[in-house]
C-alpha cells in the first residue's frame, strides 16, 4: 500500500468477500491491511485467530486445514468489523488463458440454453477478474464479487470452467469456487513475472525495453483513458441512430463499390449499405446472414435497430421481424469495426444470403462502403501482450488466496513463436506456483484445438508444432493435458464445443488430484517400434489409454505420416492392431519417424472405447525447417 500512514481502516481484497469459496483440507491465507500495529481477529466456525498489522499495515492469518462445511460468515475484526456472508469450504480452482478460456456460456456454445435452465446451482460460485494491466507488482486485484450459479448470470461465466465446475461439484458433492483470470487474445508471456520471463529465449529484447521505460504508470493511464475513448464510441448505438447513412434518401452514389466478404481488410468504422425489394412482407420472419462478422457490429433495417454483434458472435445470422419490414424496397445498413486490430472482414464465403420462406437470395455484391463518415478508431496500444503486465495485476495479488490448482486454456497467440513456448509455459508453471507457496499445485491445461483448412499432410504446422510444446510441457511435475483436436474448425478459432473442453479437464482433475479410477485421456504414444520383428519398412507405434482402440465411425485410420532419414513425410497406411497401430508407406523402405494429427487443422480419427480423441504426438525432434511433405 505505501507508508503506514495511508491506511487508515481495515481494508480486504475483494476476494474476502460474501459467497466466497475457501479450499478445504488445506490451511488458508486470509490478509488484508489495518492501521499499523493494529490487533487483528478472524472469527471462523466458532474459533478465534489474531495477528498485528505491520508497520506498512499489511496482515496476514493462515487458517488451519478444514474439512467441506459451510454455509458460514467469517467476521474481521480491527479498528472495524466486517462479516463475510455464505461462505463454504470447498473447492477453489483458477481458470485462467485468452479467449476459449474466457469464452462465455451465454456465447455461442453448444447445449447452452439446456445449461442455462437448469444453472441454479448454489453450491457453486465464480469470481471474474476485471481486465488490468500494471508495470509493477499490485497489492489488490480489480474489485469484483462473487456470484452464486444462476440461470440468470452463469451465462456471464466461461463456459469451459462451467463444465468443469459442474462436474467437479456434482461428483464431489462439494461447493466449488472458479476464480477466473484470463483475457483474450493474450500470449502466455504476459501472464509471467518480468523477473522469469527475461531470462527466457525469445523474450530478451521485449523485456529489456519494458525494464527500460520508466514512466509506465503515465503511459498506461493515458492509454487507458484513449481506450476508454475507443469503446464508447465503438458501443454508442444511440449516436449511430442518428447518423444519416441509415435513411433511405441518403445520398451514397460517391461511395466506394464492394464485393462481400472483402478480400481486403476494411479499417475504422465502417458503414455499407445495400438495398433488397420484397413484393409482398411475408408472414415468417426473414433471415438476413452474413456468416461472420469481424468483429462489432451494428444491423440495421431500414433505419431500424436489428442486431448489435461483438467478438464472442461468431455466426451473425439474424431473424428481421415483419415490423421492421416495407414493400418494396428495404434497406440494410451496417455499422462495423474491430476493436481487436482495427481490421474489418464483414462475411464468410457463400453465407451472405436473404432467405424469404425458404428461398435465399446472394447479397454478396453490390455493396457500397465508407469508412470516413465518422473519425478514424483511436489509436490505442495493446498493452495486454507485454511481458509480466498480466501478471502483475490480476495473478500476482491473486495467487495468494489458496486454491486446489489451476485450469489453463491459451496457446493460440504464441503460434507464432512456438519454438519458446514448451519453455516459457514450463516457468509460467514454476512462476505460479512460487507465488501460490504450492510446489506442486497440479496445473490442467487444455492442448489448442485445430483451426484453419483441414489437411493431411503438413509438416511444418506452426500449429502441429505450438500443441507438441504443450504436450512436452507435461515433463512438468502434476500437470495433465486434455485434448481438444477434434471439436475444432476450420474458420472458427473459438470451437463452440465447450463441454467436451471443460469435462475432459475433469476427467484429469478426477484422476490425479480426486482419486477417481477412469481413463483420463484418448491414446497416448509410449513408443515407437522399428525393425525388431516388425516387417520391414513398417513402424508400430504403441500407446497408454488404448482400450477399445477404434476409429471414429468405423471408418479406416487416418492422421498418421511418416518420414525416412530423408525427413520428407508422407501419409501413412495406418491399421489398427489390438492396442497398436502399424504403418506403412510403398516409398518408405526404413521409417525414422512418426507423427499424429500433426497440421493446422489435421484429417484424425483415433480414438480409445471411452470415444476420447488420441493424442498428437511425433516421434522425432526435427525442426520445423527441416522438414518437408511429399
């Protein structure tokens, strides 16, 4: 906080706070400040425990173990009291990543309107980290508070932590505390102290200059209030209601041509108008698609407000009501922009249609577009990916509070620099769990799932080759990985399958911190098989969680390829034989190598009799330039 003279009054982080979940059958670090020397009490469950605040005003009370209870109010008692309401012993997990971690339930995720009716669930409870960025290390988090489960705000949770919590709680007949950090988008060296990642490959240079800057407090406080700046405008609908591109007489002929989608993208915010004739209104509604939009967006029909779109919308597909509907001639007009990179892509492929009692009529073309009616975007940095500022103010002053281990779900925003990540991952684990004063925390996280044009052979996967970091980062003691390959897609980075996600993390939770006897994952490679009885030119590759090997559908093994000395790969004949798999190539006389669902968005099949998708994996440790496909 400062000197001791600035605290004046007992003062808690708001994660001491009504509803809240402590883990059980552990001690718990409960901490706050109170005016120096101040004598501090915890009333819990009819026990009494006392500290001093120091000199600087900080407290800090650790809790003896206790067994699940609840409910219970704590009171804390200092120069004031205070009384914490509803609170459990339970379980407390952190679910923490970018955005298929942050992705919430009311998004667009399969099975969530079931999810919702039936979310009264009191027994569990989310606390969600505001978005913050510091220079240095912070004391207190973001204020927030937690929620019970309802089906009016579960729909505000992530959706991946919502399963996993749903059957963590369902199992262990438990209250269950999800503490969420995570903000899309951002690369796992955010998320780390600057002290750790500046001494990792790749990250010299960006940590150098950080450590270099000395006036961060200024410039993130300017950045922010342009920031601020930014989402006004990007959410003011009530301006956009009055802007004259929305009436019919308005005059668009200097307006540019364009086709959608744009092959090119659009920049700032964006309007476009486009106009269809209807000879009669139809009874049924009519729907207006786009197939996607990047990335906010206003809708409007013929002046009128239709839909408001933003990140987490990923199909843009609306029903126009007849209300809104003239005989005639109607008008479309959009408002769109892109809060994320200031890059506008409006429409998918073949999605852009009018469907009127079933018959759909191509919107794609002649459209016409002006981005220079309003101001440009506000120029405002992106400071969510520079070293350790994540971690500053949302897992520092928040790894204190005792949880049973974290859920992690991100990966996709180090693509690009996949080479450090097994790396930088492996002391983000470290780094946690120092903080937390929990050397072996277990740590969960969920390999990235496929994106981009499926494809069989690909090598060189920058994606293929960011999952395999992840699955060397397993070295690391009580960690486990749950596979998301196949809930993929090719032109959606947020796979809207987020049960299978969330329950497949249980699945390792319940093995190896809950004791459970499952299968804990699809097969998983052990070793590798050449010549010693093998007919020649053929590889046998064995693996663990092989019950029931089979393929999905019954249909024949695909995902395989294999290399020579040569390191070219080739697609593999794949059969399946008991709990192996035999492979084969005609040009392939001596295999050195085997990989598994090793592409962007890989064509694989395996799974084990629990219908869990295998693990991708590769047999050999050649970089990504020195392979190549035949």
């Amino acid at each position: 906080m400062g000197s001791s003279t600035e605290v004046q009054a007992l003062t808690l982080s708001s994660l001491f706070s009504d509803h809240m979940v402590l883990q059980r059958d552990k001690p718990v670090r409960l901490w706050g400040e109170a005016p120096a020397s101040q004598t501090v009490s915890v009333n819990v469950l009819g026990k009494r425990y006392s500290t001093q605040a120091a000199q600087n005003g900080h407290w800090e009370i650790i809790l003896p173990a206790h067994n699940k209870a609840g409910p219970f109010n704590i009171t804390i008692v200092a120069d004031e009291t205070k009384t914490i309401q509803d609170v459990y012993f339970g379980e407390v997990w952190i679910a923490s990543g970018q955005s298929n971690m942050e992705w919430k339930l009311k998004g667009d995720v399969i099975g969530k309107d079931d999810e919702l009716a039936t979310a009264n669930r009191p027994l569990i409870r989310f606390f969600d980290v505001p978005y913050a960025l510091a220079a240095t290390k912070q004391t207190h988090l973001p204020k927030s508070q937690w929620q019970v489960a309802s089906s009016k705000n579960a729909g505000y949770f992530s959706a991946v932590a919502w399963f996993f919590a749903r059957k963590l709680q369902e199992q262990e007949k438990v209250a269950v505390g999800i503490i969420e950090s995570n903000w899309g988008g951002t690369p796992a060296e955010a998320w780390l102290d600057l002290e750790v990642v500046s001494t990792l490959p790749g990250y010299e240079k960006q940590s150098a200059e950080v450590k270099a800057q000395h006036n961060w407090p200024d410039i993130l406080a300017l950045n922010k209030e342009k920031e601020a700046q930014k989402w006004q405008r990007i959410n003011d609908l009530e301006t956009a209601l009055k802007q004259p591109a929305l009436n019919k007489a308005y005059d668009d002929s200097q307006w540019q041509s364009i086709d959608l989608p744009n092959k090119n993208p659009l920049h700032h915010f964006v309007w476009l108008r486009r106009e269809f004739t209807l000879t009669d209104i139809p009874d049924n509604p009519v729907t207006l698609s786009f197939g996607g939009i990047k990335q906010n967006a206003f809708i409007f029909i013929n002046g009128q407000h239709l839909a408001t779109e933003d990140w987490q919308v990923t199909e843009s597909t609306h029903l126009i009501p007849k209300a809104l509907l003239q005989q005639g001639e109607n008008l479309i007009t959009l408002r769109v922009n892109s809060d994320w990179d200031n890059q506008v892509i409006v429409g998918k492929q073949a999605q852009v249609y009018l469907e009127v009692d079933g018959v759909k009529t191509d919107l794609s073309t002649a459209w016409r577009f002006n981005n220079k009616i309003e101001p440009p975007m506000p120029k405002v940095m992106n400071y969510s990916f520079t070293p350790s500022f994540i971690y500053n103010a949302m897992i520092y002053p928040l790894l204190p509070y005792t949880a049973q281990g974290v859920i992690w779900y991100q990966g996709e925003s180090n693509v690009n620099k996949h080479q450090y990540y097994h790396s930088l991952f492996s002391h983000l684990i470290k780094n946690w769990r120092t903080r937390a004063q929990s050397p072996a925390m277990p740590f969960l996280f969920v390999q990235i799932s496929a994106y981009l044009p499926a494809s069989e052979l690909q090598p060189k996967s920058k994606w293929a080759y960011l999952r395999d970091a992840q699955r060397q980062t397993l070295s690391v003691p009580h960690t486990a990985m749950a596979v998301s390959i196949d809930v993929g897609s090719a032109d959606d980075l947020h796979p809207k399958q987020k049960r299978q996600v969330g329950e497949r993390l249980w699945r390792q939770a319940a093995s190896r911190v809950y004791g459970h006897h499952l299968v804990e994952s699809g097969p998983d490679f052990v070793d590798l098989q050449l010549g010693n009885g093998q007919a020649q030119g053929q590889a046998a590759i064995t693996f663990a969680n092989a019950q029931g090997l089979k393929t999905t559908d019954s249909a024949p093994v695909e995902g395989f390829i294999i290399a020579g000395a040569d390191k070219v790969f080739r697609k593999a004949n794949a059969q399946i034989q008991g709990s192996k798999i035999l492979l084969s190539h005609p040009d392939i006389k001596a295999p050195k190598a085997v990989r598994y669902a090793w592409a962007n968005n890989p064509i694989a099949n395996l799974t084990n009799s629990e219908n869990l998708p295998a693990v991708p994996f590769r047999t050999d440790d050649w970089l990504e330039g020195d392979v190549s496909a035949k």
